[in-house]
C-alpha cells in the first residue's frame, strides 16, 4: 500500500485545539510547470491534484472560523537576502526567480487568499517559522495544531513539520495535499520521516474532524 492510501479509514483522528491552515508556496513561480525552475515538483504538483484537495480545506477552515494562513517567498531584485548555501538557492539566484512584485510571487489562482486570510511572506530560508511572525501569531490565535500542506515535501513541508513540532504544537499532514519532485522520495519521506513528527491522513480525514 502506498502512502496515503486508506488514510480516510482512520475514525480515531481528531484534531487537537483550535487548528490553523498552512499552506505552503503554492506560488505561480513553484508550481505552474511554465515558470517554475523544477519541473519534477511542478509535475508532481499536477499529477497528484493537490492544488483542488488544498482549496477545499481551506473553504472548510474559512468555514469553521479558523486560520488559513498562506507561507509564501518573495525575493529582493538584488537577491541579498538569498543565501548562497544551498543548491535551492543557488539555482534561484542563477534563475533570477521569485522577485516580489512579479509574477511568480502570486499564489495561483485556484488557492487565492481571501481578506480574512494571513499572507506570511518571507525573503530568506525555506521554512516559514524562520524570519516571520508565523509562530506568535499563532499563539496569539491560541493555535495547539498546524496542518500543513503544499510544496515541497523534502524542503518546506517536512522543514515546516520539525519547526513547529519543535516549537510545540501539533503537526498534522494530509499527506494527499502535498508533493515534492520525485514520487518514491516524497513516499519515503512521509513512511520514514514525517510519520515521526506528524500526524498522516488524508485530506477527507482532516475535513470530518473539522466537523466534529
């Protein structure tokens, strides 16, 4: 069985306190295979159909009163705020990619933030715990669990799981809301990492404990 299969079968899934949406860099510059600089997670994006499964439960955290917050990248012109450290981000500054204020820093479309939602943009790192107010935020909102959805799952999504796991509260992942760029690396990721730190289920699942 693959991961994510069956998962809507887990009765016993509850969501633990007053929950919020993340949805992580499902931008035009991430995601849409024409603009993207990885076209595998792009792809894979596609493939999987996480984008309408995303929206969905965000209609269904507007609906219940709760958070959907949108985790977002957005670069200065001169790229000072990108760190030349990693392979991600050499490439982005190689590509010149995810200026603010282009159009590859908008969250496509089908996911676009109503008033009510929180944008959490940040310039540097990978995860949106780091160099944002995303943590007293949620605090503020008396937040207990996160569920955390979007790209990538070996960069942000599982860098966002060990953050807020560390941080305290509660991680849940609909592990068919998220992607990364090669199937067999995201399914490892999820059996052998995130199931560590995080709560796996389904997007349904999410959506009933909702209505609890």
């Amino acid at each position: 069985m693959g991961a994510g299969e069956g998962m809507s079968k887990d009765k016993a899934f509850t969501i633990i306190g007053r929950a919020a949406l993340i949805i992580s860099e499902c931008q035009r510059g991430v995601i849409e295979p024409e603009r993207t600089i990885f076209p595998g997670l792009a792809n894979e994006v596609g493939r999987r159909g996480i984008v309408p499964r995303i929206a969905r439960l965000a209609d269904c955290f507007r609906a219940a009163t709760l958070p959907v917050i949108h985790a977002t990248a957005a670069h200065r012109a001169d790229f000072l705020d990108v760190k030349p450290n990693t392979l991600v981000d050499a490439l982005v500054r190689k590509n010149r990619t995810m200026v603010a204020g282009t159009p590859d820093v908008a969250i496509v479309p089908e996911l676009a933030p109503l008033p009510q939602d929180i944008v959490m943009e940040r310039s540097s790192g990978m995860i949106p715990f780091l160099g944002t107010a995303l943590d007293p935020i949620l605090r503020r909102m008396d937040i207990e669990t996160v569920v955390i959805t979007g790209v990538s799952t070996n960069l942000a999504v599982s860098g966002s799981a060990f953050a807020a796991s560390e941080m305290g509260y509660h991680v849940v992942i609909p592990e068919d809301c998220i992607a990364g760029a090669d199937p067999d690396v995201h399914r490892a990721i999820v059996d052998g990492q995130l199931r560590m730190l995080a709560r796996i289920v389904d997007a349904e699942a999410v959506i009933s404990a909702l209505a609890l």
